[in-house]
C-alpha cells in the first residue's frame, strides 16, 4: 500500500468503513434476490405463467449484467465513493417504491432500473477497500464484506418470503424495503471518503481492448462460460423449486419455503473450505470435483420427497458457492492485463446466466414440470461439469501462484 492515509486496524475510520460495507453488501444483495420466493405468488397475482413471474428477478439481472461491464468505466470518472453513495441510495429508493407498483409491467420496470443502480456497489466496493485498507486490515473486512453479500441475499429471501405468508407480498416488501433504507442511511453517514482511488480514466477504445484481450486466454473463456452455466443452473433450481413445493404432494407454505434459504449458509462455508482446498492441492484438481457435487445435488432434486428434496437443494448450494469461489478467482489469478475487465466480464455472464436460463426454466416448467427444470438446470450444470474437466487440462501460467480476493455475486 504506497498511500499515506490508510485505513489502519483498531481505528474509528476502520469500524466505520468495516460497518458501512457490510451494510452496504446486505442492502444490495437483499434488493436483487428480494423477489425470488414471491415469484409464485406474483404468478396468482398477476395471473401469470413461471416463466413471465420470473422477469422480476431476470430483469434485474440481465440489467446488471450489462451494467458491470460498464462501472469500472464510469467509477474512475466519478469517484468511488460517489457511485456508491448514489448506487445504494437509488437502489433503496426504487426498493420503496416497488409494493406500490399498480401492475405487473411497471413492477418489472422498477427491477430493471434496479439493475442499473445495483451495479454501483459489487464494481467498485472489492477496489475501494483494496486500496483504501491496510493490508493487515484488509483480510477481515473483505471477508466481512463478502459474509454481508451472503446473509442479504439470504435475509432478502427471508423476510419476503415469509412475511408474505402473513402481511402480504407488498407489505412484506415495505417492510423489507424501509430495512433497506436505514441500512443505506446509515452507510452514506459512515462510509469513509478515499484518499488512494487510481485514477485512470480509460477511454472507451481502451475498454474494449482489455475486453478483447481476456479472450485470447486459453483458459478465461471457458471460466467465462462456467459463470454463466453454474449460476443458470443454480438460480433456475431455485426460482422453481418454489413453484414446486408449493403444489401437492408437498404444499409448503410460502414461509417454509422461503426458511429453506438458510441453506445459503453452508455455500458460504464451503466457499472458504474450498478455498483453502484449492489452494494446497490446486485449482484444477478441485474445481471439477465441486461442479459434480453441485451436480449431485441437482439432480437429487428429481426425487419426489420433501426431505429429499432439501437435501438436494443444500448439496447444490455447498458444490455452487465452492465452484464459483474457486472459479472467480482463477479469473482474477489468470488475467495479467485488465483484471478489472475480466473479473467484469466473469459477472456478466453469472448474471446473464442467471437471466437467461433463469426464464428459460420457467417456460420449461410451464409445458413440462419438474422435468422441464431439469433439462435446464440439469443441462446446464452437466455442460458445466464437462467445462471443469477441459480446464483440468489447461497448461499452467509461467507466474508465481497468487491468491487474489473473487470477486462477490451471490
């Protein structure tokens, strides 16, 4: 760290930052997955088939997949601290208006500018704490950071699935929407102004050659498509599992339901454990072993028992948070020019993924049920399983092993 103004351990500008962040991750990642265990409920509200439901999560995603590739540009122009200032602050505004949405279509207009302004906070919150945090400090509070995308995501899952169950989806969402706007408040009070931001103004030719240069790596396309297929495959499994559970012979309510995202917990474990795996005996020889348990999972699901069922969901949940911690590393490890670009590129295509094959599975399950699901879900994780064995086989880089931070998108 060559700044003079580092964050140092023990500081008051250090529980500040260590706060703001961790709220900040809670807030965004509470927004985006907010609507997933409402999706059959939007459907008999709005009377909808799954795969129409499933655009207020797509939309979202497909939304802020383009824009990531696009923050890293624009943050060196405004400032770090700016974006994220006015990323979480829209983000939360847009989250209040959301129950009050008179139809459909306008709830679905909402979520793709909430695309837009998400984007503000995973581009630019893993550089600022880079540069800003003393490198003693900066294990803890990126660790810190990546727990807060983990619990938002669940928490958003949580408290809108199940107080939709009593209050109703719009009150849930309120009520889930105000959490949001303190914990954004509070983020903009606290959040540290940066004094070491890089300042390197890319122009827009610039931009696009780092991106064109991530694809003439022998490995990074094929990690590329791995993002794409593990998160379609992983959030598809998710968005209809509630669909499914719901109907007999199962009819779980809504709340329990949405109480099976406590899962989401054991991905985050395992994506330390296997971290710390891949690191002694390598990537390539773990990566592939974590996308067939994922796998295992997967298809685990095809069994028509509650308990079964569960289990499935959790094992998916432990292999999927394992391959893509290892995965969004190996990136940022194999890009020696615009890591930026391609860990940008890397989160594209998770979000396209999850877009895409997200609403492909709804239309799948409309025509054919379960199976339907399967053949996306299960497709998809199949074809990522056979892109985890192509890259056992990749020829090592001729630089010293590094173990960069992944970039966070749960």
């Amino acid at each position: 760290m060559t700044g003079t103004q580092v964050i140092r351990r023990g500081t008051p500008a250090y529980r500040r930052a260590n706060v703001a962040f961790f709220l900040s991750a809670f807030a965004i990642f509470a927004s985006l997955y907010s609507v997933q265990p409402l999706l059959p409920i939007l459907a008999a509200e709005f009377d909808l088939d799954a795969g129409t439901a499933s655009l207020a999560l797509s939309s979202t995603s497909a939304t802020l997949a383009v824009a990531l590739l696009l923050a890293s540009w624009v943050f060196d122009r405004i400032g770090r601290k700016t974006l994220m200032v006015w990323a979480i602050l829209l983000t939360a505004t847009l989250g209040l208006l959301l129950p009050f949405a008179p139809n459909w279509w306008s709830l679905v207009a909402i979520r793709t500018l909430m695309g837009l302004t998400l984007s503000g906070l995973p581009a630019v919150a893993m550089v600022y704490l880079a540069e800003e945090m003393d490198p003693d400090a900066l294990g803890f509070s990126m660790g810190l950071y990546i727990g807060g995308t983990a619990i938002g995501g669940m928490a958003g899952r949580l408290v809108s699935g199940v107080l939709a169950d009593f209050i109703g989806w719009r009150e849930a969402l309120l009520v889930l929407g105000v959490a949001i706007a303190i914990a954004s408040l509070v983020v903009v009070l606290l959040l540290p102004t940066p004094h070491n931001s890089a300042r390197t103004r890319l122009s827009m030719g610039d931009l696009v050659r780092l991106v064109r240069v991530q694809f003439n790596d022998r490995g990074l396309p094929w990690l590329f498509a791995s993002a794409f297929l593990l998160m379609g495959s992983f959030v598809t499994l998710y968005n209809y599992a509630g669909f499914r559970l719901a109907l007999p012979p199962f009819a779980l309510s809504h709340a329990a339901i949405a109480a099976i995202s406590v899962v989401y917990l054991l991905g985050r474990f395992s994506s330390i454990w296997a971290g710390d795996l891949a690191q002694r005996l390598g990537r390539r020889k773990v990566y592939w072993v974590l996308v067939t348990i994922m796998t295992l999972g997967v298809f685990l699901t095809l069994i028509p028992s509650t308990p079964v069922i569960i289990a499935g969901l959790a094992i998916a949940t432990i292999g999927y948070f394992a391959a893509h911690g290892i995965a969004s590393a190996w990136v940022a490890r194999r890009a020696l020019v615009g890591r930026a670009q391609a860990s940008a590129i890397y989160l594209f295509a998770y979000y396209l993924g999850a877009s895409v094959l997200g609403t492909l599975g709804g239309y799948a399950w409309v025509v054919w049920g379960w199976t339907g699901v399967m053949l996306v879900s299960g497709g998809s994780v199949l074809l990522a399983l056979a892109v985890s064995i192509r890259l056992m086989f990749l020829p090592p880089l001729p630089v010293p092993e590094r173990t960069p931070v992944p970039p966070a998108g749960v």
